[in-house]
C-alpha cells in the first residue's frame, strides 16, 4: 500500500523506487500483486505521464484512509499502553537524578504505573537477571556479562566533602598519604564506592577511622557539614550543599574511583516502547546535566 502511495505522489515507478530505498523491480511486483489482488489496472500511462486510473483513484482514497488508521494505532500503543515498569537503582540516582526522568516518562505514558525500587547494585543486577526487574540504573564501574547488557550514559563524578573550615579544604590536589587518620562518615558496606576507596586505602597503607556509618545520604551530609569527619558522595548528591557553601569539595581524585551511571537490562528482555523511552530519557538526562 505504501508503494502504491508513494508512486501516486510521484508519478514514477523509478521516482518512488529511490525514495522508498527499492530497487524498481520491487515496486512493479508490488504493483503487479495489488491489480492482480483487486483484479483491476491502477496506473495507465500517455506518453512519458503516468497517472491513476479510475479504479486507482478509488484505490488511493481507500488506502489513505488505512494508512492514517495504521499509525494511529502504533501512536496508541506507544503512548497509552497500560501495565507496570518495575526499576531498579540506588538511593542517590532516586533522589537527585532520576526525578526529572520520572516527571517526563509520566507526560508520555501516563497509563503506565512506574515501580521503582531502591536497591544495592548488586541487588538491581540479580532482580534484571532473575526478571523481577524490567531495566535497572546503576552507578557502578565499567563490566561485562554474559546476560545483562550495560549501557553507559556518563561518567559520574565520586567526590570527597568536607566542612568550609576542615584542614584539608585548600587548591592544591590531596595526595593519598595527606588521608592518613582522618575521620570517615560512610555509606553503607555494600555501597560500590566505599569499597572501592578503602581499597584504594588500604593499598596505600593510609589508616582512617570510621566515626558513623549511614545507609542515608542526607544523614551523611549532616554530619559532614557538622564536622564530624570527610564524605565520599556522588557529586549530584551534594551539588546543592557545594553551591551554598555549607559543604566543600576536598581536591582529590583519583582514577580507582571513577564509577559510570549505566543502565542495564536483560539480553533476553522484550523493549516494549515504554522501556525504549525510559532508556532514551535517562540517557537524554546524563547529557543535560552538568560535568566536572
């Protein structure tokens, strides 16, 4: 139906062929199968002029209307499928990354009822492979897996906070040594970036003491910015906190500690277009927001 559209609009077989990507042999057994069809001739031509024939004009009329219908309908079960979209992520991207993603996912697919769990990295990758999870956003370092595809959005800037007046606070980079004995408000033990930065610790040989220990970012900042000792945090966590100036960026990096959002779903998953648009939006969202 669409080639015979497409050749109505052009009056050429050669001319709809190029748009359409055909080679011209296929639009003419396609046009050959629909008179055969309806058993009547669709196209005559006068000279080099091509145009419809009686029937043909009846044809378009009626085709024009099947098309519309047609994507109309992929319109609506793109939009208004209902059903629930069950994800998986951690505290820090429910609260300061995901949100906006949410808020536009909802205008698209209001029918949808999204679920969303807060979870520990390792427990959104075991509910993406058991199924229990649709699609999962994670803030973990680059890996592979035979069974779940990971898909980077961007790099996720992990970095240490402290109190405006802590000794550290200066513009010189800290070496790791400087980190020797200081006092430490940290995640909980299963969090990926703990555990990356007191391997990266002990390693060095750097002693450090853990005074508090929270599974609540915003317990953490609290006491950070009392001054009972240094944070490691996602950026975006404390991007609020740094522009009041109620917390500070102490300057160290360092490449053991880089973690990426990625999103990551099952191979085997079925993307239905609700899940399609959530993975556009998270990726649309790692891009509109700011990067150090």
């Amino acid at each position: 139906m669409k080639t015979f559209m497409e050749v109505a609009r052009c009056h050429s077989f050669t001319k709809a062929a190029e748009n359409l990507g055909y080679v011209q042999s296929s639009v003419t057994t396609h046009i050959q199968k629909l008179e055969n069809e309806y058993g009547v001739v669709l196209f005559e031509r006068f000279g080099r002029s091509m145009r419809l024939t009686s029937a043909g004009e009846q044809l378009h009329i009626i085709f024009d209307q099947i098309l519309t219908l047609y994507d109309e309908s992929k319109h609506v079960f793109s939009r208004q499928i209902k059903g629930n979209l069950i994800i998986g992520t951690i505290e820090s991207m429910v609260a300061f990354f995901l949100p906006p993603v949410f808020h536009r996912f909802r205008q698209s697919f209001p029918q949808i009822n999204l679920q969303v769990r807060p979870l520990t990295e390792l427990q959104v990758l075991q509910g993406v492979k058991s199924g229990e999870l649709d699609v999962g956003v994670t803030l973990d370092t680059r890996c592979n897996d035979d069974d779940v595809n990971h898909i980077f959005v961007r790099e996720e800037p992990i970095i240490l906070v402290a109190a405006p007046n802590h000794a550290l606070f200066r513009e010189e980079p800290l070496e790791i040594a400087e980190l020797f004995g200081q006092s430490y408000i940290a995640t909980e033990k299963s969090c990926n970036y703990r555990c990356a930065f007191e391997r990266l610790l002990t390693k060095h040989g750097v002693d450090y003491h853990i005074h508090n220990e929270f599974g609540s970012l915003e317990a953490i900042k609290q006491c950070v910015g009392f001054g009972l000792g240094i944070g490691l945090l996602p950026q975006i966590a404390v991007s609020r906190e740094l522009e009041e100036g109620r917390l500070v960026q102490l300057p160290f990096r360092h490449p053991e500690i880089t973690f990426h959002t990625q999103i990551v779903h099952h191979k085997r998953k079925w993307l239905d277009p609700a899940i399609r648009h959530f993975m556009d939006l998270v990726q649309e969202q790692g891009t509109d927001l700011p990067q150090t």
